[in-house]
C-alpha cells in the first residue's frame, strides 16, 4: 500500500469501530430517570406517583468503560501494525536466510 492509502486507512476504519462501538456501548449503558407526575394530571392514576423511564448513555463510564478500553486498544494496534516498517523485517529475514546457508 502507499503512504495515501495507509492515511486514508488509518482516519476512516477508527472512525467506523467507534461507531460499532458507540452502537454496542448506547445498548450497555442507560440511565434511569425517575419523574415525580403531578397531582393534577389525570394520567396519575394509570401512571401511579411516579415514572421510570431508561435513556440511553454511551457514555456512562461505569458500565461501559470496557467497550472504549477495547475501542482504544483495537486502534492501537491497528495502526501500530498498519505502520510498521515492514522493510526491516525484509532485511531481517533476508540476513537469517543468507546464514542458513
């Protein structure tokens, strides 16, 4: 690959797997709301004193910290591996065989 198809590799797959885990984090995180209705409202009667309702937190930390550690460590070594200078390991190899012989 050329160094523009590595660039264009290393901004947009990132970009995609923290959708993919932004997706898996919005289903593990939630946050519960708890509203008081009002003595006035004639839906209290079917909705009792209070109401719960669960929002979606991607980022509430203490349940879904281990999707982005995860997150972070995939790209680490996703672009460690993109980048590597592979030329070295050529050259490495190249000495081993010569000393095999």
């Amino acid at each position: 690959m050329n160094k523009n198809q590595k660039l264009i590799l290393a901004i947009f797959i990132p970009i995609i797997i923290f959708f993919i885990a932004l997706m898996i984090a919005n289903n593990l995180g939630y946050t519960v709301i708890t509203r008081k209705v009002p003595e006035i409202n004639y839906l209290r009667k079917y909705l009792g004193s209070t109401t719960t309702t669960h929002e979606g937190n991607p980022f509430d930390w203490e349940n879904t910290w281990y999707v982005w550690i995860t997150y972070a460590i995939f790209c680490c070594i996703f672009e460690y591996k993109l980048f590597a200078d592979k030329k070295k390991k050529d050259k490495a190899k190249e000495l081993r065989g010569n000393n095999d012989k």
